[in-house]
C-alpha cells in the first residue's frame, strides 16, 4: 500500500493515528521510494516538525530507519520522520567512488518534501535534515543547494566532496551540526583524495557562508566527545560540531551520546523563520505592521501612493500578493499557517518587515 492510498483512511481520523507506511513520487522521470513515519500523538490540522533522515551508501531508507531510532523519538517528541531512499542505494554527492547516483537528488528531496507537506500538517518553518556517511553528504548538499528552506541540516560521519564546493550557495541560513569520529576510515576525518574535504574544511566552509565567530567555543561533552560551537552567525545560525575521539565511521547510540538525540536537540533551536540574507529587513524602513505578531488580519501603514505587496515565506514564495492604496493595506492573514514571513513593497525600493502569524 503507498502512502497516496493511505491518506484517504488517514483523513477520516479525528482524533491521534500512528502509521509507518510506504510512499512514491515520480520526479525527474524515475519513481522514487520512501519510508514516512507518523506518530500516534499526530492529529489532522496540527502542524509538527518534519525530519528528512538518509541513508549512508549501500544501505537502504529501512536500515538508516532500524539503526538511528528517530521512530521512537518522533513518538516521544510528536513529529514526522521522513526516510527517502537514493537510487541504487546512493545518492548523486559528486563522490569519487563508483557507483554513486547521477539523478536529481537535490531535487527529488525537495518534491519529497511538497508532497508532504500537501499530505500531512507540516510546520513549515520547522524541517530538517540529516544523514549518515553517504547521506551525511547530502545533508550538506541540501543545505547548500537546495532552494526549499531546510532549517537545521545534521551530517554524521559524511563531509563534502570536492565536486560539490562550486556550487554551495546556500540560500538560506541553516544550523549545521556535524559529529564524526576521529579514526573514521571510511570518510577520514582529515580528508581524502577518496572522501573529500576533512572535517575542519568543512567546519571553515559554513562557518565562511554564514559569517560565524571563530575561533569555537569548546567544551567536554563527554569523556571521548568534545562539543565545538561556532556562533554567533549570520541569520541566527550557528555551527556546532561534535568531536568523537576515537570514533570509527558509525551513527553514536550509546547511552552517553546519541546522535539522534543531539541531533533533534539542535534542531529544535532553529526555524525557517530565520530568514536568509536574501530576504534580509533593510536597517531604514519607513513601513509599519499592526499588530505584530498577528492572527486573523494586519494592517500595513507607511506607504505613499499605490504600490504593490508580496508576502514572501520562508522558503522565498510568494504565498500573498495585493496592493495597498491611500498609505496603508489590511491585509488578510486567514487562509496562511502560522510562521516567519516577509512583508515586502514592490516598489523598486526593497522595503519590508519581518511579520509573525500566530
């Protein structure tokens, strides 16, 4: 049964369902598989977290599933784990290493992520990323490719390839975890001609893209980890990374540290509400919203003339559009989720405000 036929019965229930089910999408001419994962506390209507969790190369959506434990986290903590698979067991990372996918996996998780979004209550501002090894690089990937706003993106034993520099452009502003062992032979820590850039590459790669404070602030986690924490950065981000000292290329469930765990701790700090440089408030803005945050309605003031208006969400689309005439505009916020947005006056002026719906 695919999650498409599932929905239907999935709709009918009021009160809290509890569903692990198979799902497809085509996307780029292939048919994709997924794993999704809904909690019983889950009821239609309410929005909830959404984590994106990826397999390493050779494994598979159900192996990553079976090893981290997010299903018993998400029923705990009330979210949607989502475990798409890569085609042949790998994904397109620009990886030296034959066998590696050339399909559009960039893209295939960002139509994953609408067409979850379209089935289930998402919180949109609240969706994340993470993988381990092979799908460790793409968390990286989404993060600096993706158009979709990923909030938090978290690698586990997988850095970024060589090939994938060029086109890191983030378009957003993520946290990005990274924990990973220092006897990794399979992605070393230091790097390889073989696996890519070394771990503190990558840690001077985002900390560069998101203007953070270095050097890190640096503290005991543990006996064997050591926590690493770049901040403040631009946006709001940070960039944390976890040190295992002798660690080997594994995701970390023991009892004194849990990757997955850590990883959905650090997420919950972070939303699509914070905005990408892109979508950035100008410092001198003669534009006001009342009341702010707001629930049914806003009311913009402080525009001359007739202009144009566009409320920008955190992923940068338009979901609201109109014109305010006579200096102010009512506008209505009825039919939106609650969230960041950006209310922005086409007037070739770049002016906006940052709004809140409740």
């Amino acid at each position: 049964m695919t999650l498409r036929t599932l929905l239907p019965a999935l709709a009918l229930l009021a009160t809290s369902v509890v569903a692990q089910v198979n799902g497809t999408i085509t996307h780029d001419g292939l048919t994709r598989d997924h794993i999704t994962y809904v909690p019983s506390a889950y009821v239609p209507g309410t929005p909830v977290p959404l984590v994106f969790v990826m397999h390493g190369f050779t494994q598979s959506a159900t192996a990553i599933m079976n090893v981290t434990g997010f299903n018993v986290l998400a029923e705990q903590e009330g979210f949607i784990v989502a475990y798409p698979n890569g085609v042949n067991n790998g994904w397109n990372t620009n990886s030296p290493f034959p066998g590696g996918s050339t399909a559009d996996d960039v893209g295939y998780i960002g139509a994953l992520r609408d067409t979850l979004i379209s089935q289930f209550s998402i919180d949109t501002t609240s969706i994340y990323a993470t993988g381990f090894s092979a799908g460790g690089y793409m968390s990286h990937k989404l993060g600096c490719e993706s158009p979709k706003c990923f909030a938090a993106i978290a690698s586990v034993s997988g850095t970024v390839n060589d090939g994938d520099l060029a086109g890191c452009a983030p378009q957003h502003t993520p946290g990005v975890m990274q924990i990973h062992g220092t006897s990794d032979v399979i992605v070393s820590y230091n790097g390889s001609i073989f696996s890519g850039l070394g771990v503190q590459d990558v840690l001077d790669l985002w900390t560069s893209k998101l203007a953070c404070s270095t050097p890190p602030t640096i503290t005991p986690f543990n006996a064997t980890v050591e926590q690493q924490v770049y901040a403040p950065c631009n946006g709001s981000a940070s960039v944390v990374h976890y040190k295992i000292d002798g660690g080997g290329h594994t995701w970390p469930t023991g009892a004194t540290f849990s990757a997955t765990n850590v990883i959905w701790d650090f997420f919950q700090g972070f939303t699509c509400g914070n905005f990408s440089t892109a979508l950035t408030e100008p410092a001198a803005s003669t534009l006001s919203a009342w009341p702010n945050p707001a629930e049914d309605a806003v009311l913009l003031m402080g525009i001359e003339g007739t202009f144009p208006y566009a409320l920008i969400d955190a992923t940068g689309r338009t979901t609201l559009s109109g014109t305010a005439r006579g200096g102010s505009a009512l506008i209505d916020l009825r039919g939106l989720r609650s969230g960041a947005y950006l209310l922005r006056v086409l007037d070739g002026t770049g002016r906006s405000i940052r709004l809140l719906k409740q």
